[in-house]
C-alpha cells in the first residue's frame, strides 16, 4: 500500500529515526491496544482499558497511513517502472529478508493455534485461542498491517542507507 500525492509524487520524507517511531508506533501500538479492548470488560476499570485500547489502535492505524504516504513506502509498494536502479535494488533486498519472516510468522501462528486445539482438547490446558468475530478481525488486521509494512520496516532498520540526512 503506497499512498500516492499530487503535491509530493515521490512520497513524504521522513528521516530513519521518524520511520522506525512510526513503525514502533504500529507494530507496539496496535496488538497492545487490540488486547485491552479485547480484555476490557463492563466494569469502570475494564471501560478504561476499552478506551486506552482504542486510542492505541487510532494512533497505530495514523501511523499506518503516514509509512503509506512515505518516500520509503513508495520504493517498496510502487511499481518498478517508477524506480530507479538503486530504488529496485532496495526493494528487492528488503523484500528478500520480509517474505521468510512473515511466512515464517505465519506458519509459527498456524501451530500455535494447533498445538492450543490439541492440547485444549487431549490434555484440558487452557491456551488462548482466536474464537470470537473479534479475536479474528484484529488478527486479520495485525495480518494486513505486517504484510504491506514490513519490507518498509526492514529498509528502516537496515541501518544502511545511502540518504545523507538520515538518522
């Protein structure tokens, strides 16, 4: 997902420390506040929590948008005719070290909620499953979030760079 401007075609720029902030902010952000709304109940203290949550996940979502809208976000989501030689050498090798961690990350939540079935159902242990609309829709989000961000998030990291004004 890259969020194109017709005052800035090339994306917004950000420095690296902003990027990786705006990167903490979604990736912290967003399950903690999806576990307090998820664990907020009716009472007064549980309605706080709620509302924490939900403020936590609209400053996660903003900060999704703004890595959307960035210069970094443009190399990784943009078509290739777009880039240039060093932009296409960039995205390539972020992209190389994203697809393993999130297929790998994925493959790691498939045999949790595995090994929660089995064990809930042979051995009576009590592991947290996703079983509501909920639980599913944040781990859908969480899912989307992580795909179209994380080669950004790498770049970011990377710690290398080329950018004289970066951090």
């Amino acid at each position: 997902m890259y969020i194109t401007s017709k005052s800035k075609p090339g994306g917004r720029e950000f420095s690296r420390t902003t990027m990786r902030a705006l990167i903490a902010l979604l990736y912290l952000g967003y399950p903690a506040g999806c576990i307090l709304r998820l664990t907020g109940g009716d009472d007064p203290t549980g309605r706080a929590m709620s509302l924490v949550g939900t403020l936590l996940i609209l400053i996660a979502a903003a900060a999704f948008f703004a890595i959307g809208a960035s210069s970094l976000q443009r190399i990784m989501q943009d078509r290739e005719s777009a880039l240039d030689e060093r932009e296409i050498s960039i995205r390539r090798k972020a992209h190389e070290r994203a697809y393993p961690t999130f297929a790998g990350l994925a493959l790691l939540g498939l045999m949790y909620m595995e090994l929660g079935d089995d064990l809930a159902s042979r051995k009576g242990v009590a592991i947290w499953r996703p079983t509501e609309g909920d639980h599913w829709n944040a781990l859908f989000w969480a899912a989307l979030f992580l795909s179209l961000t994380l080669p950004a998030a790498y770049e970011a990291f990377s710690g290398r760079g080329d950018d004289p004004e970066a951090d």
